[in-house]
C-alpha cells in the first residue's frame, strides 16, 4: 500500500503524502549505523549551514560513536564481561536510531520547506514528531536562530 492510500494520510493532499514518504525512506535509508548517522547529520549542515543543530547533532552522533568504540577498546573488556558490553553497545545503537529517527525526519521537513520557500511544519505529526516542535519550527523558520 502506498503512503498516499494509507487511512492515515487520506486528508493529505498527494504531494504532502509523497513528501512523508520520501522523508521516511531517506531517513531510514541512512540510519544503518551510527556513521552513517554521524555523516548524514554532517551533511546536512554542510547543505544548511544555518541549521546549526545539524552540525551539533553530528558531533553527539560521532562522540556516541566513540563511546562505543571504546567497550572494545583498551579499558572496558578489563572492567566488563562481554554480555554486558554487548548490551551496551544495543544501548548506545537503539537510542541513537531512535534520536536520528525523530532529529534527521524534522531536518528532511525543514529542506523541503526551504525548497518550497514555505514551511511545511504542520506535517512533522505525520513523522511522529512531538506536537511542539511544530511552533519552535515555526518561530526559527520567522527568526532564524536569533533569541528574543
């Protein structure tokens, strides 16, 4: 069933469900592991270099990277038993899926909003975005990234 079929989505126009598509695919497609997330939240700083965030993000992604690099490093194995390193590396991988999964969606939203040169906000719900973030994309899409 395509995403425009889908009950869900019956009250969005086509082009609004195919841009929902497309966002869950290429978000998926580049949450294999934790470098590819790492390199994705780079890239798009490097497209966006307003999104300032994205350059943030790619910095947390590349430092959970390390963390999980070092359970196999010099100290870890020493201090902990190979069970228990294995779960935290599934620790460190799920949470950091789950944070690109919500992050890189809300970032896909905000370059197809400057493609349109239009804000397009009012879709993050359909990626499963907490409902607030609606207005904090809003108030940087009127201000950009200046306080008060």
């Amino acid at each position: 069933m395509s995403i425009t079929q889908n009950p869900q989505f019956h009250q969005l126009p086509d082009h609004e469900a195919e841009i929902i598509q497309k966002i869950r695919l290429e978000t998926d497609d580049l949450n294999l592991d934790n470098i590819s997330r790492t390199r994705a939240y780079l890239d798009f700083y490097l497209e966006y270099p307003e999104m300032i965030w994205a350059f943030l993000a790619s910095m947390v992604s590349r430092n959970g990277g390390y963390n999980m690099c070092d359970l196999e490093g010099d100290w870890y194995p020493k201090m902990l038993a190979p069970p228990i390193r294995q779960r935290l590396f599934l620790t460190y991988e799920r949470a950091n899926w789950l944070i690109f999964r919500d992050a890189f969606s809300q970032l896909l939203l905000y370059s197809y909003s400057t493609k349109k040169s239009s804000p397009m906000f009012h879709l993050l719900k359909y990626l499963d975005v907490s409902s607030f973030m609606e207005k904090e994309w809003q108030v940087f899409w009127d201000r950009g990234d200046k306080k008060g």
